[in-house]
C-alpha cells in the first residue's frame, strides 16, 4: 500500500516537473508546480506509514502504554500539514504575479519576458 | 513550437528521466521501518502524559514544535500581506469591478444562505476538536475560508470589512504570542501548553492552551486565507 503511495507520488512530481518545464503559459507552469507539491506530500505521508499500525490519534484503538508499537510516524504528518500550508501561500503569490504580469503586459506566455533571459 | 523534438525538450526529457531513475533507486530500495525511530518513540509514549492530546499530531504542531507553528503562521500572514500588495497596485477602480457581473442566480443565493452558517459552525468545530480528532486550526480556518469564498462567489459585488477581517487576524496573532509568552512565566518555556489544566485525557476541555491556541490559529488562517481570497476577487475585472 505505501508503495503504490510513493510511486503515485513520484509520478505526480515528474508530471508536475514535465508540466512546469514543457509549458509556455504561466498558469499552466503554476499548475506544474502545484502538482509537484502534491505529490512531495504524498511520499513524505507514505514515507512514515508502517505496515500494520494505526493512525497516530490515542483513542480507544490505542492502548497508551503501547501507543509506541501500535501507531505510525507521527512527525511526517505534521510536517505535511506545514507544507501543505505553505504551498498554499506559495501557490497564491503565483497567481498573485501571474495577474499583476498580465494586467502589465497583456501576455501570459513566459516566451514574451525576455528581461531575465541570456 | 514547429518541432516536438527541440533541443530543450530533449533537456527536458533527459533531465525528468535521470530524476525518475533517481526515484527509483529511492523507492525499490525502501523498506519500510519496523519500529518508529527515536523522537516518533518519545512523541508516542510522552504525547498522554505531558501534553494530555489525543492526537500526537496536534501536539506535535501546537506544543513540541510550536514555534515552527508560529513562524507558518507568520509565513502565512507575509503571503496573505505581499498578495494584498501585488494586487492592490492593478485594483479595479470602485464600482467598476463586482457590477458588470451577473447576477449570481436564486439557488446560488438561497444555497449560501443556508450553508455559510453550518460550514462556519464546521470550520468552528474542526478547529476546537484539534487535540482529539483528526483536524486542527489550519484546516478549521481552510473550512472558515471556504464559507466566505461561498459568500464571494453569491455576491460578487459585496465588500466585506477589510477592518473586521484584520482585526481578527491581529487580535488572534497577538494572544497567541501572549499566551506563549505565559508558557514562559507559568510553564516550562514557550508556547507550553501547561499554563491551563491539562483535565481529563480525552475530554474537550484537556490538553491545557491546546485548544486555544488551535481556535486563535483557525481564526487567524481563517482570517488570512479570507484575505488574500477578497484581494484576488476584488481585482477581478480583467
């Protein structure tokens, strides 16, 4: 099960990867990335699953002085949900710029800014 | 684009297949472990009986590594601030923008009416349920958000306060700073949870300034993601 995760998740960042490098249009490319994001979090979740445990949440499936063999990693949860977050934010500010360049220069195609390129 | 087969695509491909080898080796390798490691370990045996959550995820966010949790709040709010700035510049000049729209529709309308109080109540009972369920403050402010993306979306016209969504924000930001400062003065250090009564172990009052702190984080992300939706929706008139 966690290794169909981690493939999923591979896959979804080279999709995300191909999609960001091949593509011309900027809300494509953000599209790229967000993907790409998607699937980092879906191997770091995969990465802290272990076979046989239970989700790491101390209810009644969970009996306390054992919670250390009967639940899964913990830490990359949390971690996910940090990046999850901050995704969203970076994910916002590039649409953010994505606006301000086409209400500037009327294009979304990244071939029409040609400032930064040598 | 004439040809597929460029020479930057050729990169490109080369690039994406060396990665793709990369994580392969990465993935047919992996064996999963067969016990946590040793910080999982301490968070696993320690969660009950010094923070007193249910979830060790919260725990791990809201008091272990809650400075970390601070500082994405503030990297949330630096985000929800700089999309406010970036679009503010190109804002759509008064009554230009949310009037040329159609009006939204009776369903839309009446639809919203009737779920933005239950999806408030939701967002509301995700985050206070933090330290016990799955969910937390983030993702009760993300449910907030989404109830006033409803609103934007049956009214495109309206302006909400950008006052009483700032105050809250500040407001929220402030005690939650405050309360970990009193984690300094009545507990063992910063952010900790212990300045309240840890209570009984599974109970909605339990887990000390978890729940506080959580229902400060989801009015506050709320607060934010309603932001940076109102900045986006206000410029909307290209």
């Amino acid at each position: 099960m966690y290794l169909v995760a981690m493939a999923a998740g591979f896959l979804l960042i080279l999709m995300g990867l191909y999609g960001a490098l091949t593509h011309r249009n900027i809300l494509r490319m953000i599209v790229g990335f967000t993907l790409a994001d998607s699937g980092v979090h879906l191997v770091l979740v995969a990465v802290g699953y272990l076979p046989g445990r239970t989700a790491p949440i101390l209810d009644s499936a969970v009996p306390l002085d054992e919670a250390a063999q009967r639940i899964i990693d913990p830490v990359p949860q949390a971690l996910v949900l940090t990046a999850i977050v901050i995704g969203l934010g970076i994910t916002a500010l590039m649409l953010a710029y994505a606006y301000r360049l086409f209400r500037t220069r009327k294009s979304l195609d990244i071939a029409e800014f040609t400032e930064l390129k040598w | 684009m004439t040809s597929r087969f460029t020479l930057r695509n050729v990169a490109v491909l080369t690039l994406l297949a060396l990665l793709g080898v990369a994580f392969w080796t990465l993935g047919s390798g992996y064996t999963p472990d067969a016990e946590l490691n040793r910080t999982a370990a301490y968070y696993a045996q320690n969660t009950a009986s010094e923070i007193g959550a249910q979830n060790v995820v919260t725990a791990i966010i809201v008091t272990y590594r809650g400075l970390d949790t601070l500082g994405e709040v503030t990297v949330l709010f630096l985000t929800a601030a700089i999309v406010a700035l970036v679009l503010g510049q190109t804002k759509a000049p008064r009554g230009s923008s949310g009037s040329g729209f159609l009006p939204s529709g009776e369903l839309l309308t009446t639809g919203t009416q009737m779920l933005l109080p239950i999806i408030l109540l939701f967002g509301a009972y995700v985050f206070v349920n933090g330290h016990l369920t799955p969910g937390g403050g983030f993702q009760g402010g993300a449910i907030l958000a989404s109830g006033m993306l409803l609103l934007l979306l049956a009214e495109p016209g309206r302006r909400f306060g950008h006052r009483i969504i700032s105050r809250v924000e500040s407001l929220s930001g402030l005690t939650y700073v405050f309360i970990g400062v009193l984690g300094i003065a009545l507990a063992g250090g910063f952010l900790d949870n212990r300045i309240l009564p840890l209570g009984a172990f599974g109970s909605i009052l339990s887990a000390g300034a978890i729940p506080l702190i959580y229902a400060l984080i989801g009015l506050k992300v709320g607060a934010e993601f309603s932001s940076i939706l109102e900045s986006l929706e206000e410029t909307e008139d290209a």
